[in-house]
C-alpha cells in the first residue's frame, strides 16, 4: 500500500498494534461496511503508533504515541504494512 498523505489538520500514525474490533469481522464477513466501501479494501479502523507528520496540528507533535479510531467510515487501512 502507497505511504498515505494526511489532510490538513490530520496526522500519519506509524501503526505499532492495530485492533480487531465487531466492525473489521463483520465488514469482512461481507456484512456492515462492506457494501459502502470500494474493493480492495485493507481493514483497520483501531490502532495504536507513533506520529509521523502532520500539518497544522496543534495538539500533537512526531514522536507522540496515540491510540486512535481514524476518520470512521474512511477506510483507515491499519492492517497494511
């Protein structure tokens, strides 16, 4: 998968642990998201990392360690590597 570049305001997560969550087991069982999402699809809306970047964030700096839920339903792709 291509390096995302985030929106403004947005930050890139160096992913260390992503989660599985009833939404990720569903969305692959063909059920939930599966029908409002373009296939392919990588999964991965729960994760936990480093930030990368991020331009005109305020509250968050590289090296922070955050966990998060990325912009729901925007595929997040956190199980890529």
């Amino acid at each position: 998968m291509a390096r995302p570049e985030p929106l403004p305001t947005e930050v890139l997560v160096r992913v260390r642990a992503a989660g599985i969550n009833p939404v990720d087991w569903k969305t692959r069982a063909g059920q939930g998201m599966a029908g409002l999402q373009k296939l392919p699809l990588i999964l991965g809306w729960d994760v936990s990392g480093v930030v990368e970047v991020g331009f005109g964030v305020t509250t968050l700096a590289p090296g922070d360690e955050v966990y998060a839920m990325p912009w729901f339903p925007r595929p997040a792709g956190a199980y890529a590597e």
